[in-house]
C-alpha cells in the first residue's frame, strides 16, 4: 500500500484495503513471493483504472490442521476485459490489444509472473472482469500458522545497519511502475542516487547527456528494448567504460548470452531480491 500510494493519488484513485473477521495474527510463507504478486497485481489495477478505485481485501476462507486458507482479492474500477482477453491474459508478453499496449505501457509478463509464483506457492490467480466495468483479481493461498511467534516490537529502524553502503548515480531503466518503485526503495536504502525512465529511448538520450555509475536495465520493454539500448549506449560512449546490468524475468543461459552480446555487463534475474543486488552491487562499487 505504502508503495502504491502514491501512483494511485497522483491519478486522483483512491487506495484501500479491508480486513475479514477472524485473520491469524501471524502465519509463515514465502513474503518475498507474495508481495512480488500482490505489487504486480494491485500495481496494474493502478495503471489500468483512470477514473474511481483500487481496492484490496484479504479474508480468511478456512482454518484448520494448522494451516489457514487466505483468499486475496484486487479490485478496480478500470478498463475491464472480454472473455477473450481473460482467456490469454496470464500468457507471456499478452496484454489486451495493442491500443491498451500504446496507451498504458509494458510487456505482460508481470501477470505471466505473478500466476507462476502463486501456483509455487499452492494457489492460481482467477480474474473476473467486464469490459469498461472493472476487473477482480482473485487468489487463495495455504499458510501454516505461526502464533507462536513473537509479537515485533517497536518500530523497524529506518535503515538496517547490515545494508552496504555506496557512492554514486544509477540509472534505472524499467517500464512497469511497480517494478520501478521497488528497485529505487532498494537502492536509496543502500545510499545510491537513483533516476528512473521507463524507456530505452530516453535511457539513451540520458546517457549521453550525463554522468552515470552504473544502469540498471529491464530487457523487455515497447520500443527500443534492453538489448537495443546497450548496443546504442555502447556506440555513443565509444569505448567508455559504464557497468550495465540487465534485468530480466528470463533466467535462461540463452538469455544470459544475449544480454552479453548486446553489451551488459551483469545479470539480474526478477524478481530481484535484495540479497543479490547487493552482491551485484559489490561488484562494480566500492562500499
């Protein structure tokens, strides 16, 4: 929520979530996971809805055995979708059609991802949607109960003294909103002055103009893509050097080639994970 804020005011949406009767306190799972589906799926209700609301409700379907079914849920007031949009929408690279890609942006995988990830963690991601009347993202998920687990106490320090420290500037380079907020929380944490574009054209025309330590690049984006853009940014600075790191869903060694042979320098699968940015990170800074 804190991170969707926000996109969702600046759009003039309002952002809420409710809470069902009888919720565990605590329950264990993959948290890494599940705000990773939970980011893409209430991130794209905000860029698909112009007009209305965003809301997130959480309810628990049964409890028992030790295990508690959750059920979330996203709902909007956007564009809405028709059977056969639903019926390809978790497929990779599909979105609605190419007017919604020309209009709102990005590559599809973030929902190609996200059902992924829930069936890993013993769910399915289900929509219902009509068109110009909204759509509602669903899925239910087991997680064993963790009670006994102590209560945090206190506030979460600002800054975790174990997080490495750096000097310099980052550009980011990623279409898809939510990935972008998430990936400049994690590098201010660590010190880094961050700038975001959403495109390879504008990632090129940045580089030209201006001094950078490091980029961070997503390879999948509409127009000029990750790949494209290296090649650009390696022309221009003709030999200069500039560490760039791709960012990628495909974590295949064909993929890892590509990214080589366009010019990147590193590799970083997504969801990237803090852990390994930070090692990506000690590579090509001094802490």
């Amino acid at each position: 929520m804190s991170l969707l804020r926000a996109p969702a005011e600046t759009k003039g949406l309002s952002l809420t979530a409710t809470f069902g009767p009888g919720l565990p306190t605590t329950v264990s799972g993959d948290s890494l996971r599940l705000r990773q589906v939970l980011l893409n799926l209430i991130g794209n209700a905000v860029k698909f809805t112009t007009l209305g609301s965003v809301g997130i409700g959480l309810d628990l379907v049964s409890c028992g055995g030790g295990i508690a079914c959750l059920r979330f849920r996203i709902h909007d007031t956007g564009i809405g979708m028709d059977p056969a949009t639903q019926a390809r929408l978790f497929e990779k690279f599909s979105q609605g059609d190419s007017s919604t890609t020309r209009r709102f942006g990005g590559s599809g995988l973030g929902l190609a991802i996200s059902q992924l990830l829930t069936r890993q963690m013993g769910g399915t991601i289900t929509v219902h949607s009509r068109p110009g009347q909204g759509s509602e993202f669903a899925f239910e998920l087991p997680f064993p109960l963790a009670d006994n687990l102590p209560e945090p106490v206190g506030e979460a320090p600002e800054m975790d003294p174990l997080t490495p420290q750096f000097h310099g500037r980052v550009l980011v380079v990623e279409d898809n909103q939510v990935n972008q907020r998430v990936i400049e929380m994690m590098l201010r944490r660590t010190g880094l002055e961050v700038t975001v574009v959403d495109n390879g054209q504008e990632a090129v025309e940045r580089v030209a103009a201006e001094r950078w330590s490091l980029v961070l690049m997503d390879m999948r984006m509409p127009g000029i893509d990750g790949a494209e853009a290296t090649r650009r940014i390696r022309q221009q600075l003709a030999g200069r050097p500039l560490p760039i790191i791709a960012l990628t869903a495909n974590a295949m060694p064909e993929d890892r080639i590509l990214c080589q042979k366009a010019g990147m320098n590193d590799f970083l699968a997504k969801p990237v994970r803090q852990s390994e940015l930070h090692a990506c990170l000690r590579r090509w800074f001094a802490t």
